[in-house]
C-alpha cells in the first residue's frame, strides 16, 4: 500500500447510530478500536480492510458488529467464540474478532471460551468487564464480586467470581492483556499486540456500567491519579515501576510479589523485577493477573505473550499433508471407485 492509501480511523467507523447509555465505557472502547484497525492494516499486508471480521454474542459489547466498518456477524448468547473459530478456520486469511462480555463469555458461553484459548485458535477476543449483566438490568454476573448486591442477590452474593486472567491462564493461554475502559491508549495498544500475536488473545478491558454497575473500579481507577497509584503498566523488557512519582515497585520474595518503595530500606530501581511477557512459565504471570488494590497495584498491559503453534495452522498443516497421499480428489472418483455395478 502507497503512503497516499494508509488507512484512517474514518474507514474502520461504521454510519450506525451508536446506541448505548450516555456515559457507558464501551464509547472509550469503540473509540480505541477505531484507531487499533488501521494501525493493524498499515503495518500489515495482510490486514487489508476486507480482512477483518467481527463476531459478537448477546450483550451490550455484542452491538459492536454495528458500529465498526468491517465484516460482522451478531451471533447468540455465549457462542462468539465457537462461531469465530469457525470462520477463522474456513478462513485463515481473516484477522478475526470477538467482542463479548463476562455475562457472554464466562457464563453461557464459559466452555467456548476456555477451548478456544486450549486450541489457541489465532483470534482476538475483547472482554468487556463490568461485573454485571447491562443488557438484561443488572444481575451479577461471573466476575461480580462476593457479596455484591444487585437485582439477582438482593442480600449479596454467595458465589466466588472468576478472574478473567486466572481462567486465561489455567486454559493454557498465550497471550492475555488488561486495560482500562478509560486509558485509550493503553487499550489501542493492547489490541495492536493482540493483533500481532499468532493465537488467541485475549484482551480483558475494565468497563464501567454507569447504570447498574457505576463506579466498580473505584478503588483503582476512579481518576487519574489514582490510576497512577494503584495500577502498573507493564511492558516487557522494562522494570515493574509504578506511582504518580514513579517511586514504588514490584519485587519477588520466594513465590510472592512485593510491592516496595524506592530508596526506602536500601530498594533502588535495580532491585525491581523485569517483566518478562514472554516466559513460559505462567508462574509470575498469575501472580501479576491476581494482584488487587489497594494492597497491590492491579496489573495492565501486555501480561503474557508467548508463541506456540496454533489450531487453524495445524488444521491447514494435516489437511495439505493428508490431501497430498490421498487417493481420491473428489466424490466423483469416489462414487467411481472400487467395485462397481449398473442395475438394470
């Protein structure tokens, strides 16, 4: 593509009315798509603009076929990430997306999930984490927190949730990100990796619901400042610093994290870990997705990056290998094969 034909933000944004409740943190998050898909199609061949497909199931995040100009599919509730697999694996060519919600995807739709991150299937699967059921006004959800009290658990909770990242991880998974409705930037980047990796991605982006979940992530990320104070945004290669001051810092004893204070007790920048997104081991990379304010920072960014082959590769790969011995090309030779009669 010629430097006068990169694509622009205006041509990944659909004529829809977008329509969901002022204020929502799904607007942050279209925005931040918006300005991900060109930055993908410009940098990569491959990508171009009728490349791209999006897959939704039921829920607030599922009306996001709409809303961008691309290949679209609004699927049922829960089956997101089974009809993208199918069409990933028709079409190993597309760059193919799944927006879903934690009612979407770790409920109904919980089995779909967890396989397509095993057979780590090359698709990106946005999460949107608001703790509850928008769509259907207000029922906790998989991620609600103990004890919440909504229209469903009128007296609290009495169900431990999921950590989107945990259940990533324990499926075997390769890449797992977290970002902040709110921080654009942060998201789009974290798409644009997503983007990059060869498997399932998946992106888990905390979003508030200002109607029947408002404020959820108050404790951390309510304003900026406390952003800067209770999250760290890691990247890989560099040292897990964080704070409004960039003063505070994660370092490793035995098999904890700690957080600790720069030039307190002798703790200089050296002491902190280096995040490694790449390591096989999950080992820190689960300790970095449990973290929770405000005892620890909560972990964003890229928190696990590694390679291993993926299904629709291998599903291609057997098919080549097994069409190349075959016998027979097609249902003509094989109607036509082996014994044969006419009846008269």
């Amino acid at each position: 593509m010629s430097e006068q034909l990169k694509y622009t933000p205006a041509d990944f944004k659909s004529d829809q009315e977008v329509k969901w409740c002022p204020g929502c943190g799904n607007y942050a998050i279209l925005n931040s798509v918006i300005k991900a898909l060109p930055e993908i199609a410009n940098a990569d061949k491959r990508y171009k603009h009728e490349k791209f497909a999006f897959v939704s199931g039921i829920g607030c995040s599922s009306r996001f076929p709409y809303y961008v100009n691309t290949y679209g599919f609004h699927g049922i509730h829960g089956r997101a990430n089974a009809i993208a697999t199918g069409v990933k694996v028709a079409n190993p060519r597309l760059s193919v997306w799944v927006t879903t919600g934690d009612g979407d995807s770790m409920a109904i739709g919980g089995n779909h999930f967890i396989h397509a991150i095993r057979r780590n299937i090359d698709i990106n699967i946005l999460l949107f984490n608001n703790e509850i059921y928008g769509l259907t006004k207000g029922q906790y959800s998989p991620t609600s927190d103990l004890g919440k009290v909504t229209k469903t658990s009128p007296f609290g909770t009495v169900e431990h949730p999921f950590t989107p990242g945990e259940l990533v991880l324990g499926a075997r998974g390769t890449f797992f990100a977290r970002s902040i409705d709110m921080e654009v930037q942060l998201t789009k980047d974290c798409m644009v990796a997503a983007a990059r990796h060869d498997g399932t991605s998946v992106v888990e982006i905390l979003q508030n619901c200002i109607i029947f979940n408002d404020g959820t992530f108050n404790d951390f990320a309510e304003d900026r400042e406390m952003r800067e104070e209770r999250t760290i945004s890691l990247k890989h290669g560099e040292r897990m610093i964080f704070g409004k001051n960039r003063d505070k810092g994660l370092i490793q004893v035995g098999n904890k994290l700690m957080v600790v204070q720069i030039g307190v007790g002798g703790i200089t920048e050296e002491d902190l870990l280096v995040h490694n997104a790449h390591e096989p081991n999950p080992g820190v990379h689960m300790m970095l997705v449990n973290m929770k304010a405000p005892t620890y920072p909560v972990a964003l960014g890229v928190i696990r990056a590694v390679e291993d082959t993926t299904y629709d590769f291998n599903v291609c790969e057997q098919v080549d290998r097994v069409r190349a011995k075959r016998a027979l090309n097609n249902v003509d030779e094989l109607l036509r094969s082996g014994a044969t009669w006419e009846v008269k």
